[in-house]
C-alpha cells in the first residue's frame, strides 16, 4: 500500500500562546491530513526542548514538552481565566516561536492552574488532597520513569536549572537520605512537574486518538542519545561511558560531512553497550515501550550510531577529533523485537554509510530515508528517485535540510541546478546559464514534489513548509547553529479547502490515497 504523508512539528501548528500545542489546531490540522489523503503525520519529538531549544536535547527521553499542552482546555477545566492568559506575553510573531519569552509564560500560568487544580482537590473524601482517578492510574502506570524526572525538576528548580553535574555532592551522587529529605520538604514542587506530565499525556492521546479515527497514523521521532543535562544521564550512571571521577568520559557527534566542516559536536553521553548487553538491553526495552504508547511509528534518530558511531574526547572543543566505535548492531534490535514484536520502525540511515551500516539497514529489514536534496551532486545517487527501493521513506528534504524554495534560490550549487533541471526535464540534458535562471522556483518545487510522490518508496512524507511554498524563513533546524531553530510556525488558516484538495490531487496521480 503505498502512502504519503506531511511532517508538521506540533510547535509549528498556529495558535494564540506562542507556540503550537494540543489544542482545536491539532485537531484541525488531523481534519486537513484526512481531507488531503494523508495517512501520516510525522511530528518531531514530544519530549521537553533543551539547549538550543531543541527537542534532540531534552531533560529526559521519557517526559513530554510543557509547551504543547493545551491552556485553552485548562481554562476550560476552571484552572485558568481568560484574563490570566491575557496578562501574558506569548511573543510578537505569530509565525516564530520566542522560547525565552515562552519559558517565562508558559511556566506561570501552569503553575496558576496547579495550583487551583490542588485547591479543587483539596479535603475531598476526608483527604488534604484527593486526585482525580486518572491522576493515580497515570502515575502509577508511569512511576518508572515518573518519579526520578519530578525529583529531578525540582532539583533543577532548587539550584537555579543549573546542570546537575554542578549540584551539592550528596544531590549530585543521588544519597538516598539527602534525596528523600529534599523530596519530603518539597512535595508541591514535585507534585508540579507529575500535574505538568499527567496533563500532556491525557491531551496527547486524545490528540493521537482523534487521529486514529480518521485512519492518520503519527510518526513519531525517538533521539539516539539523551542530553548530558538530563534525569536520564543523573540516574543512568552505568549506562553511559563513564571516567574516574564519574563523569562523561567520551560524548557524541558526527564526523565532518555535508552540514559541518568541522562535523558535529553535539555532547551527549555515550552508551556504556557492554553494560547494556549484560541487562538485556532493557532500559532500551523500556524507552522502545513507552514511546510504542505514544506514536504509532517511530523514527529512530542516527539510526547509524547502532551500527559503528563517532566518540569525540569529552574536553574536545570540535568533532575532528573523534573516532569510530562498534554498537549494539542487530543485538539491540533482535532483543527489542523479542520483547516487544515486530517494531514499526523507520532508520534514519544518512551520513556517512559503511557497508556495515547497509548490512545492519537490510537485516533489520526496516525501511531508510531517501532525501531528493542530495540527489543532485553528481553520478548515479541512490538518493535519485529511480535508485529507490520500495522499503523506503522518501523526503523532499528532513527537518535539518531548509526547504525546497529556499534550496533552489540560495542552497543548491549551479551544478546540483544543472542536474535537477536535466533530471526533472525542466530544461534541456545540458542547460546554459541563462535556462537555469529562467526557471521559476516554484515549478522547481513542484517537480520535487511529484518526484518523491512518484518515487517507488512505499512511503513519501512531505514538510508542510515544501506544500505552503515556503522560503528560508521557515528552515526549522540549521545543524551547528545555537540559536534560531526550531521556530517556524504556519499563519492562522493556512489549511484551506483548496491546499487540501491540491495534495489529495496530487497523491491520488501517484496511487498514493
């Protein structure tokens, strides 16, 4: 069955309070996909943005982003008024996400509806405090994971969100009795972060349920590595490559290539495998589960890095002076399909590919990427449409790659224009200067499009961006940049009846609805 589908981060769907969320956009936005044909909507990942204001570097791989919860649905539950909502500012462009301004806003009035949640819990049943039914299946149903990120937040909260590698010792080593004096004398605190957590997670799947009804499956997206600030890498201690003193011994990133010259540097602790092999690969077990209960497919991050990956010296200032270590391989893969069966998986297999990376890719037997945007450098790539395999995903470009406008006015090199032009009959086989420059960009665009429709990938996904026609100011993430990513956000009605109708018309030409 062949399939297309869009990738639309949440936090790119339009809306009053500064960023995307669960609210009546999401929900719009899975009408659009169904009236379009769609049966995917890929999204970035859901757990909390980090540095960089990244989703890649979050403070845990199990939490949900605080963000994307619904506060019109809290105003509607009586935890929140019109007027408090007002009172904040949620940034001066609808169509850019401001973090710092989100993160002063968005924690106010979550902790205001926390705070009227408790008073309406207060005293009921002969309790000082008496949750809803859901609150205690909620938390119990995630106490693994649950329990460690509400102390930790709380932590965090304690010391000024520094790192926790710069916390008190005994916080730092996790002392049992310093950790259950502090949770004792800051039980609110921590009650938050689990309210905080047990709000996205109840909008979430209505949001995903809603969804399923209209036959849209989510794609989800899981990171390779956690964040070295995380409550992942505070509790882990074993499973990452740690030195004498106990810190990180080695980090991650990736060689130089085609975004960086200098690679990648990008810090996140490195698996201890040998450790994890000994357990049976279950944290992984755990992390492939949870996320199972979240998306109904899931992209795996670096999916290379199971096969060899880049260990750059923790005190390196660039990623030259890395080198390549063996992963799990089929091991991981084997283990998480014997626990948890057959896994609905898609690799990000780009970069730099050994053969060993294209064994672990074809025993795996799940599908890879295929990008149009690095198709046209020359000779016979596998990423041009009739080198594609049916097993494949392909895209116009992944959320890294800007978009197709922007690539064919200011990233695309005069040969790559050469190239794209001939292949996509645009021009003549050898084009002069002069055709290049008379070719509108948006038929470039367009003849994009119906390449990765018309490709034999069972799967095509298209960015909402490449659909709207978007230029630079839309390009979501430029790999190596701090600052400045993952803002773009759609103006208010972009899915109109007519977009809708275009993309239904456009798949249904490829047998794709």
């Amino acid at each position: 069955m062949r399939e297309s589908g869009i990738l639309m981060p949440v936090s790119s769907l339009p809306g009053p309070y500064g960023i995307g969320c669960f609210g009546k956009e999401a929900f719009k936005f899975v009408d659009f996909l169904a009236q379009a044909g769609q049966k995917i909507w890929q999204i970035l990942p859901l757990s909390p943005t980090g540095y960089g204001d990244s989703p890649y570097q979050s403070c845990s791989a199990f939490a949900g982003n605080p963000y994307f919860i619904d506060l019109d649905a809290l105003k509607e539950e009586g935890l929140l008024t019109a007027a408090q909502l007002k009172a904040e500012k949620w940034g001066t462009d609808p169509k850019e996400v401001d973090y710092g301004t989100l993160y002063v806003s968005r924690f106010k009035v979550l902790r205001t509806a926390y705070a009227a949640w408790r008073k309406q819990c207060a005293g009921l049943h002969g309790c000082s405090y008496y949750f809803p039914d859901d609150y205690y299946a909620f938390t119990l149903a995630n106490e693994e994971w649950l329990d460690d990120y509400a102390l930790y937040m709380a932590l965090k909260v304690a010391n000024g969100m520094k790192n926790w590698v710069e916390w008190d010792k005994p916080y730092r080593l996790r002392d049992k009795k310093a950790l259950a004096a502090f949770a004792a004398e800051n039980e609110e605190e921590i009650g938050f972060w689990k309210f905080v957590q047990y709000k996205f997670a109840a909008q979430w799947q209505a949001v995903k349920a809603y969804a399923n009804k209209k036959d849209v499956q989510i794609l989800g997206d899981i990171p390779i590595y956690v964040s070295a600030d995380s409550v992942d890498a505070w509790v882990g201690g074993a499973l990452f490559e740690l030195d004498a003193d106990g810190g990180f011994a080695r980090v991650a990133g990736c060689p130089p290539d085609y975004f960086s010259a200098d690679g990648q540097l990008w810090g996140n602790p490195l698996y201890n495998w040998a450790y994890h092999k000994k357990t049976g690969y279950a944290w992984w077990v755990r992390r492939v589960r949870h996320a199972l209960g979240i998306y109904d497919l899931l992209r795996i991050d670096h999916f290379r890095g199971f096969d060899t990956y880049w260990a750059i010296p923790a005190d390196s200032t660039t990623a030259r002076t890395g080198k390549w270590e063996n992963g799990p391989g089929m091991e991981l893969f084997d283990a998480l399909e014997a626990a948890l069966g057959k896994l609905p998986i898609i690799a990000e297999d780009l970069g730099e590919l050994f053969p060993s990376v294209r064994k672990l890719l074809a025993d795996s037997t799940f599908p890879g990427m295929k990008v149009l945007q690095f198709a046209f450098g020359g000779g016979d790539s596998e990423y041009l449409p009739h080198n594609h395999v049916k097993n494949s995903v392909v895209y116009p470009g992944t959320h890294d790659n800007t978009t197709l406008t922007d690539w064919w006015e200011n990233g695309a090199s005069e040969k790559e224009k050469a190239a794209a032009a001939a292949y996509l009959h645009l021009t003549g086989v050898k084009p002069t200067v002069k055709e290049l420059a008379a070719i509108r960009t948006d038929d470039v665009r367009i003849a994009l499009l119906r390449a990765a429709l018309g490709s034999v990938a069972d799967r095509a996904i298209i960015p909402m961006y490449d659909w709207l026609g978007l230029g630079a100011e839309a390009h979501l993430n430029t790999p190596g940049k701090l600052g400045g990513n993952w803002a773009w956000r759609a103006a208010d009605g972009f899915a109109a009846k007519a977009l809708a109708k275009t993309i239904h018309d456009e798949c249904s030409v490829y047998c794709r609805v």
